[in-house]
C-alpha cells in the first residue's frame, strides 16, 4: 500500500533536543497550499491510501492542515497528525481542535510525548489532547520517544498511570540528536527490516525514508528526487523498484551489515539506524553493495 509522510511545513513552535526533523533540510520552509492540494489529488490517482501529516508541528497551520486533511478525506486517502499537543492546554481547548478534526475526517492523532518534548510542553497537554480523542471518538496514540534511560521512567509511569494508549519508540541519532552519546545497546540478532515510507520535504524533495533518511549526506542513498522535475508516480516507482530498499524491508539491516562484513558482535550493539548510516552513508559500501547486490539477494538461508 503506498503512503507518505507529508512535510507541509518543517516550522516548529518548539526546540527539542532530539530533533530528527533538523540538519539538512531548512526549519522555517512551508508548502504553497495551492500545490499541496494539487499534489493530494495526484497521489490519490496514483494510489496513495494513507498520509501522515509530520515534519515541524503542522497544528501551527491548522485551518490549512484542517482544509488538507478534508480534501484526503474525499479522495479516499486515510489520514495521521503527528504534534506536540502545545495547543491542548486545558480539556475544553482540546475538545475544539479535536472536534473539528474529526469534522474534517482526520483518521488519527500522534501524540508525540519525551522528556525532551516535555520541557517545552507540559505533560497534561497530552493527556488532555488523548481525553479529547476519547471523548469525541477519534483515534489516537501516543508515541513515546526514549533513550530507554533510567531518566526516562517516571514519564513511562505518568502515560501508565493515565491509561494512556502509547508505544515507546527509539531515539533517532541524527539531527540535532546526532550530538547525543549513542547508548551501548545489546539486542538479540533481530532482522532489523524498515518498512521505508517516503517523505515529501516543503520543498517537494521526496526521500525513501520519513525517518532518518534526510541525513545521509554523504551518499543521499535515500534522496528519490524532486517533483519540481519528476513525477510522484515515477517517484513511488523509483523507491518501489530499488533493489537494496528492497532488500531493507524484506531481508533486513542485520543481514546486509553481515553480508557487508560486520562482525555479528559489533552487529547487536547498534540501533537499526545506526547500522543503516554505516552501510548506505559510506560511500564505499555502498558502491559495492550495489555492485553485488545480485549477491546479496542470494544471500538467503
Ligand atoms: S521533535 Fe517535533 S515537536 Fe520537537 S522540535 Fe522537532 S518537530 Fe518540533
Ligand atoms: S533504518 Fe534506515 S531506512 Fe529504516 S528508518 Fe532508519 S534510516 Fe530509515
């Protein structure tokens, strides 16, 4: 099923520390509406069934986010907010823009919760804004962003011990996260596949990856192209028809780095993204990576 992260506008009203959503892609960039709406009909002809509305803090243009998400709705496209919740300060706030989310057919709310995002928003907004999902029946989760530190507990306790519905989800190390000390992490030999949904910059660069993709500036493995100059259609193929992206979702980081060279002790103590910046990031890898990836696909049990 396609779908996409769509980067309406990359501005933020906060400045966590952990930003992936910074570097090389400027922080104050804005699509022209006009375009975006031209560019939800064209996805949904060519069979785009979701987009996740991401990148800086989209309720900062939300009557525009509001008129985005109405138009997916009639195009049949399934629909995500990703924000911060600074704007559900007190539960009848919350209750307004939740209502006229749902009147305009979101399908979902992210809440993104941390101990970085919650210096700068406090923690009862999302409790608020996940009491107005289930008030008014729309869908919600929070994602919470960890180092998996001790640090982070009590806010593990505070979403437990407000019945929250969240998922913990691994600090990215890039952006301005790129300065964080990576932890020393052991893990199982897990296979480490992405499921690599495409992301759609302001600027309409779109890359193979929403997550840390933007950040390989070395190789610009993930970078599909522009749609100044090419179509989205011939975009989706492009990411659709690679062979190492495909090889990410169906066989896996862990097996690539092995294949690669990289001893299986060194494999366990990175995180998924840190062993893909290695591989695809490194211009010699990836040279021949490409160059045997006939190889690779036969690399199978
Ligand atoms: S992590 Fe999200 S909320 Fe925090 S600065 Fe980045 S875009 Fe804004
Ligand atoms: S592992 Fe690679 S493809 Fe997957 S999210 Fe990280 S950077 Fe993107």
């Amino acid at each position: 099923m396609r779908k996409l992260a769509f980067g309406y506008s990359t501005r933020c009203n906060i400045r966590c520390e952990h930003c992936v959503a910074v570097g090389d892609i400027p922080d104050n960039r804005k699509m022209d509406t006009a375009r975006a709406k031209e560019i939800i009909v064209e996805m949904a002809r060519i069979g785009v069934k979701g987009i996740s509305f991401s990148a800086g803090e989209p309720f900062l243009y939300f009557t525009e986010i509001l008129a985005l998400v109405k138009l997916c709705k009639q195009m049949g496209i399934y629909t995500r907010i990703v924000t911060n919740s600074f704007w559900a300060k007190t539960p009848e706030v919350s209750d307004t823009f939740v209502a006229a989310l749902k009147e305009n057919g979101l399908c979902q709310l992210r809440l993104s919760y941390s101990k970085w995002h919650q210096k700068h928003v406090h923690q009862n907004n999302v409790v608020n804004a996940a009491g107005s999902c289930q008030r008014l029946g729309l869908n919600y989760f929070v994602s919470f962003v960890t180092d998996f530190s001790i640090e982070d507990d009590p806010h593990e306790l505070f979403l437990r011990n407000h019945g929250l519905k969240f998922f913990p989800e691994p600090v990215i190390y890039a952006g301005r996260a790129a300065s964080f000390k990576p932890r020393t992490i052991l893990t199982d030999y897990q296979a480490n596949c992405c499921d690599m949904n495409p992301y759609l910059t302001p600027d309409l660069d779109m890359y193979a990856c929403c997550d840390a993709g933007s950040h390989f500036s070395k190789t610009h493995f993930f970078h599909l192209g522009n749609l100044k100059d090419t179509g989205i259609e011939q975009l989706f193929t492009k990411t659709e028809t690679n062979r190492l992206y495909n090889l990410i979702r169906t066989m896996g980081i862990t097996t690539i780095a092995s294949f690669a060279g990289m001893k299986a002790r060194e494999i366990t103590t990175h995180s998924k993204c840190e062993l893909c910046k290695k591989l695809f990031n490194s211009p010699e890898t990836l040279a021949r990576l490409q160059a045997e990836v006939s190889r690779l696909e036969a690399w199978t049990r």
